[in-house]
C-alpha cells in the first residue's frame, strides 16, 4: 500500500473519529493479508472493533461520571450467603427491564447485607446497556440540594437528579430530615416518577418513613409514587462485612 494512501486513510480515519483504525491501520491490512480476508470480512472487522472501543470507551467514561463508589455486579455476589434472598427477581431486575419500564426496586435491610452491592449491580448492568446512571446518598443529596437553593441555583442542581435515567439513592433514612429537606426529596422523586428509574436501599422499613422524613403526609406523598412502580426487595441475613470475623473467631473458638 502506498504511503501517501496510508496517510490518508490515517488523516480521514482520525476526522471520522475512528481512532482505532487510524492508529492500527498496518496491523489490519497485514491480518488480512495473513488470512487472505476479502472486502466484506476486511470492512466487517475494521467496523466491529472500532464499535466495540467506543463502545468500551463509553462505558468507562460513563461509569466514571456516573458517581458509583464501586462498579461491582451481580456476578460477583455471593447469593448462597443471602438464602433469603429471591435470586431470580434480582436476576431479572438485572436484565435491566426495570430501566426501560422506568420503575424503582428498593433494597431494604440492615447494614452490610449487600444493599448498595445490588443496587449499584443493577445500575452498573443500565450502564452496560446505555442508560444514563447517577450515584447519591441521600444525605449527599439533600446536601447539595440545600447548598444550590440557598445561592438561587436549585432548578439546575435538581436536574443533577431528574435527568439520569437511573438514579441511585442510597441510605434513605439513616438520618432523620428535617421539613424542608424532606420537600427537596419529594420534589425529586416526584419529578422522576414515571419519567426514571430509582434504585432506592434503606435501613428503615417503609412505616417508619414518616419519621425519617419528619411528616406523615409527606412520606406517604414519597411512598405514593415511589412504590407504584417498584420492586421490594428485603435482604435480612447476616451481614456481609462480618462474615470473614465471624468466621476467623469460629475457628479460633473451634481451636481452643
Ligand atoms: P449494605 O449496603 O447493605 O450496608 P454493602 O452492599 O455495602 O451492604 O455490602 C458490604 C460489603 O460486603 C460490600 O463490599 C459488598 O460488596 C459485600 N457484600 C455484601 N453482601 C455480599 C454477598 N452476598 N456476596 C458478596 N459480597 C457481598
Ligand atoms: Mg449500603
């Protein structure tokens, strides 16, 4: 192939943005000189791997925005720790139906039993898919929402929450709201409701909301919306975090 062909190929690839195959045009053209490729398989390969780096790119980038304090996913959880637990609906949930139906799934229980784990598993798996995913606590978010209404911005900080098809809330009700805080809530879940999705986790069992949010009709106006579209799921087995000193103390206890 002749120089000046290659470099333009590179130059037009590079203004295409097809990165990859401005960069490993030489390696292309010899794996189908190797394998005697012909036009159809040549193109076909050029087209697929560049789709799939961008493809990965978008991902990685996505993921990076996206707030997540880590990218783990349902592969990686130990269902046979939680028998409890409905593999299956969180199999499904997983399949990120959820997302394109634009319902919530709450994962409730006590700390350590893999609620944020599964949440940020079906984001991460919404992600993969191509929705747009965002990561808070609520205390976070009802912290940045107080900062932007106090300086006039609240409009464009509650789009931060409205806007991700999927938003992740995770800690409802670790820390009881006051009035005011309680209303930012509401008007964030209210403008999502049937808009995005929400993958709630708590600690808090949903009758004790009118506590956590300071006012009875409030929490029932949250749960309203909330749960019209919604999987609970109730986790309620032995914490997670403890199960490596739990078992190192058996065995010690086994050895004295
Ligand atoms: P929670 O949000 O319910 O307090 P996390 O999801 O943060 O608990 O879980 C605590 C830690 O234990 C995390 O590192 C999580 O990945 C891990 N974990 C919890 N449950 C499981 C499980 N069944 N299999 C594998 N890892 C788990
Ligand atoms: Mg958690």
């Amino acid at each position: 192939m002749s120089e000046l062909v290659t470099a333009r190929i590179r130059a037009t690839a590079a203004k295409l943005t097809l990165p990859h195959l401005a960069a490993s045009l030489g390696e292309f053209v010899s794996r189908a000189d190797d394998t005697q490729m012909g036009y159809l398989d040549f193109l076909d390969m050029v087209l697929a791997e560049e789709q799939a780096l961008k493809e990965e790119r978008r991902i990685r980038h996505a993921l990076r925005v996206s707030g997540m304090p880590h990218h783990k996913t349902v592969e990686d959880f130990d269902f046979s720790y939680q028998p409890g637990l409905d593999v299956r609906k969180v199999r499904d949930l997983a399949t990120v139906a959820y997302a394109e139906a634009r319902a919530n799934a709450a994962f409730l229980g006590p700390p350590g039993v893999g609620k944020t784990h599964l949440a940020v598993a079906l984001a991460v798996a919404a992600c993969r898919t191509g929705y747009s995913v965002y990561f808070a606590t609520m205390d976070d978010m009802v912290r940045q929402l107080k900062a932007a209404d106090a300086i006039g911005k609240l409009t464009s900080k509650l789009k931060v929450y409205t806007r991700p098809q999927v938003l992740v809330l995770d800690e409802v009700g670790y820390l009881p709201l006051a009035r005011e805080e309680a209303n930012l809530v509401f008007q964030v879940i209210s403008k999502r409701y049937e808009r995005g999705s929400i993958l709630l986790t708590s600690n808090k069992a949903f009758s004790e909301w009118g506590q956590v949010f300071g006012d009875e009709v409030l929490a029932t106006a949250i749960l309203d919306r909330l749960l019209h579209h919604c999987e609970v799921i109730a986790i309620n087995g032995p914490s997670y975090r403890l199960k490596n000193r739990m078992q190192a103390a058996e065995a010690e206890a086994a050895a004295g």
